[in-house]
C-alpha cells in the first residue's frame, strides 16, 4: 500500500464530494455550492491518494496560532486500520506544540480510541451548540 498525502487543492473538490457521498456523508456533501464553500473555508485540507484515487480525507478550522477545530476524518472502508486516517491526523496537527486541537465525535462512533492513542483525551471543558438546536435564544427584554 503506497498512500500519498498532501493538501488539497480546489481542483480535488469534486473528487473528494464524491469520495464522501460514497461513504453516507449525503446531505453535507450533496449541494456541490455549499461544499465548495466549506472547503474553501476550511483552513486545512489533507487527502491521502493510492493510485492517484483519494482514500482519505480531512479537514480543520484553525488560526494557525493557538486552537484548531478538527471538523472532518473520512477513510475508505477498504483503507481503515492500515494507518490512513492516522497520517491524515499527523500531516493535518503538523508538530506545532502551541496549538490544541479539539474534534467531535459520536459516543458509539468507536473512534474514541483511535484518536486517544494520537494523543487526544476526553475534556471536560468544552462546550457545544449543535446546528440541530437552531439559532441562539434571543435577548430576554428588560422589564
């Protein structure tokens, strides 16, 4: 298995929507419009290629200085457990030791381990607001 990883660019995006519709990712990848904006907006992007197809994916929020937001880690299922997603990780966080970086991920994703053993630890200080909640409340008035 000869993977290459390297940063994505825009000429990858379509490739890289359709290598996410394959593996379920459906309503966040299928309006082409919007991902492209997502990705665009996204200050780090890393695929891994076999063969000149892409295997992987990852994408991050970051200032580049202090804190990254880890938003997305997409194998292919033929490439999971051979050390695809953790290159993915290592070439995305890079060696700076001055940034954390946070993820989400679901309690029955079985990823937990995966991501302790590149050295993440469950925090008990952060906070969320899903996008399922809908807008902030808005200002109570003063009465």
């Amino acid at each position: 298995m000869d993977i290459q990883i390297r940063p994505a660019l825009e000429s990858d995006f379509e490739e890289i929507r359709q290598f996410l519709l394959t593996l379920g990712y459906g309503s966040r990848v299928e309006d082409p419009f919007r991902f492209y904006r997502m990705l665009n907006n996204s200050t780090r992007k890393i695929i891994a290629l076999e063969s000149g197809v892409i295997v992987g994916f990852v994408r991050a929020l970051s200032d580049n200085i202090s804190n990254g937001l880890i938003s997305m880690l997409a194998v292919s299922n033929e490439n999971r457990k051979n050390g695809v997603g953790t290159q993915l990780i290592e070439h995305l966080i890079g060696e700076d030791p001055h940034i954390t970086w946070i993820l989400r991920i679901k309690e029955d994703s079985g990823l937990e381990k995966f991501y302790k053993n590149l050295g993440f630890q469950v925090s008990s200080i952060t906070l969320e607001k899903d996008r399922s909640i809908g807008p902030l409340p808005k200002k109570l008035s003063k009465s």
